[in-house]
C-alpha cells in the first residue's frame, strides 16, 4: 500500500462486541444495513475459520463470534432508527 496513505487514516474509537455502548455515548455513527452486517458475518466465517467456535462463548449467545456482533449491530441500529426516525435510513 500507499505508506503516505496509511498515515492518514486515523482510528477514533474501536468497540468491539464485548464492550456495549449506548448511542447517546456516540460521537459519530456510520450506518450499517442488516445486509451490511450478514455481509460482514459472511466475510468473517469465511476468514476465521479457527475463530467460528470461540475459545472464550459469550454467556449471552454460544455459537460464532461473528453472530454475536451481527446481534449487537442490530440492536444498535434499532436504537438509532428509534431515536431518529425510520426515514433517516
């Protein structure tokens, strides 16, 4: 890649699917289809295949990591369209 490129880009926030926040502790927010996120459960079984039985299961769901993001998103979303309206998707 481009090393001038890669030194631009800069992380705000990282969140994965084992810390939760709430949409009023956002700043910002990109929005993601449900078709964006079954891609991106899709793209993750096909990648990790070591990581589809996790080491270490939620005790709120025991099957693949992926599914559990794909939960949270969802619920995410759903607040936000909540919060915003429908139309704003």
């Amino acid at each position: 890649g481009d090393p001038e490129a890669a030194r631009a880009v800069r992380v705000w926030g990282y969140r994965n699917v084992w810390f939760r926040f709430s949409v009023a502790e956002a700043t910002h927010a990109v929005a993601c289809s449900p078709a964006d996120t079954a891609a991106l459960n899709d793209s993750f079984a096909a990648c990790f295949l070591s990581q589809l039985d996790a080491s270490f299961p939620s005790p709120e769901y025991d099957g693949p990591f992926s599914h559990l993001a794909q939960m949270a998103q969802a619920r995410q979303y759903a607040e936000f369209a909540t919060l915003l309206g429908a139309d704003a998707f």
